[in-house]
C-alpha cells in the first residue's frame, strides 16, 4: 500500500505551489549543508520546525519518519568523537573523545534534521503524482521522472509480494534462524522475488502498450502561481538570504 501520511491537508504549505516547494526545498537543502556556523544551523532548524508547525503535520508521523535519522544519528555520537582526532576532552580506555569531534556530530545533527524536516513539509506534503509532474514541469528529464514515478509505485507492489512469499513459507513450517536452511530460504525467497518482478514488469509495459502508451505521461492540470505563492516564496527566499548573510558574517575575516 502506497504510504503518503502527510499528503492529505490544507494548511498554508499544502496550498503553496508544488514548483516552489520543490525548489525552495532543493536551495534551502544546499544553504544548510553548505553551512557551518551554529547560529547558522540553529537557525535553519527554527525555520524548518516553523514550516513544520504551518504544514500542520501530525506529530506521532512525523517522529516515525525522524525516528531512523535519530538512531542514524546516535551511533554516529558513539563512534565519531572518538575517531576524530584533535583536542581530547575525554577518555574510554585508549580511546579519547575529541572537540573536533563532538562539533562535527552536533553539525550532522542540526543539518540533518533541518533538511529532513524542511523536505518533510515542503515536498511529503504533496502526492507523488503531484510531485512526478512538478518535476515533469520543472524541465527535469522526462525518463528520471517516469523512473521515479514507476519505482515509487512498484516498490509497494514489490513488498506485498515479498510479504505473500514469507507468508507461503511460513505456512510451510520455516522459522527463521542462524542456520544453513535460513539463509537458503531467504535466498530462494529473494530469487522468486526477483523472477516475481520481471514478470510483473513485463504485463506492465503489455498493459501500458496496449493503452497506447507512447513514453510521455500526459496531465491536463497545470499549476499557476498566484499572488500569494509568490509572496510566501518571496519570504522563505529573504529567510534563506538571512541564513546565508549570518554564515558569511560569522564566517567573514573581518
């Protein structure tokens, strides 16, 4: 099943034209990744917690999709101080905790949620249809586009199928372990998933043909920007100006 929680809604974000989205998303991901300062970051992470809080999204998913950044994020904590060589602070055993290392962890950290959350309420809040024909407006090439779209949908067919095979084994008696049969098991199991998914590949592109389908998606809706896109854009890129001007004047020689 096609998994889009933050698609559905009607918030100030959902609103906003889909083509600004996206690029606001893609500049505000190079500010924030190209940027060191914590004022800086600080910053960003206000400023995507603020889109979040206008894109209205339900806080239990989004803490589901942040939840595999965040344990990402903590085994990164355990190991980068300590491999990271500068200025100890600390020691574990022969091992030593450097500051160097520490300020590159806080770093990830602040980017990393910024741009998730960021992309969160500017891109999940729209449909992967919508998003397929941003791009498709956007001059992106058309064969990326159509890839992404047919992924994106046949990634979900491609799990009830592996799903249904785990299911005919299981019933079969198998029971997961360390042992040889396991292995051999899910290797079977992989195999068929794959045959499984050339097959379904194959009645597609039959399907798609027989419909008529030429290599072009065609869509009679087309977005325009109004009044109030192009101020609500306006203001995210002068907020974006304020994150690149505090970043150079931390940052400045002088």
């Amino acid at each position: 099943m096609i998994d889009e929680p933050f698609a559905a809604g009607n918030s100030p974000i959902h609103r906003e034209d889909p083509r600004s989205r996206v690029i606001l998303a893609t500049l505000f991901s190079f500010v924030v990744a190209l940027s060191q300062a914590f004022a800086t970051l600080g910053a960003a992470l206000i400023f995507a917690l603020v889109l979040v809080i206008a894109a209205r999204l339900d806080p239990k998913k989004l803490i589901k999709r942040l939840l595999p950044l965040w344990l990402f994020l903590i085994l990164l904590w355990l190991v980068l101080p300590l491999t990271t060589t500068g200025t100890p602070l600390f020691r574990i055993g022969p091992l030593a905790g450097t500051r160097e290392g520490i300020i590159l962890c806080a770093q990830i950290t602040l980017k990393s949620n910024a741009i998730l959350l960021a992309f969160t309420a500017w891109v999940a809040t729209m449909n992967f249809a919508k998003l397929g024909q941003t791009l498709d407006q956007l001059k992106v090439p058309e064969k990326i586009v159509y890839l992404l779209l047919l992924t994106y949908r046949y990634i979900f067919v491609i799990e009830a199928e592996y799903g249904r095979l785990l299911r005919a084994a299981k019933i079969r008696g198998f029971k997961p372990g360390t042992n040889l049969h396991t292995y051999k098991t899910y290797a079977y199991l992989l195999g068929m998933l794959f045959v499984q998914a050339s097959a379904r590949a194959q009645r597609v592109h039959q399907a798609m043909r027989c419909r008529g389908f030429q290599g072009k998606f065609y869509s009679l809706y087309r977005f325009e920007a109004k009044t109030a896109d192009w101020i609500g854009a306006a203001v995210q890129l002068a907020i974006m100006a304020l994150l690149i001007g505090i970043e150079w004047k931390i940052n400045s020689p002088l």
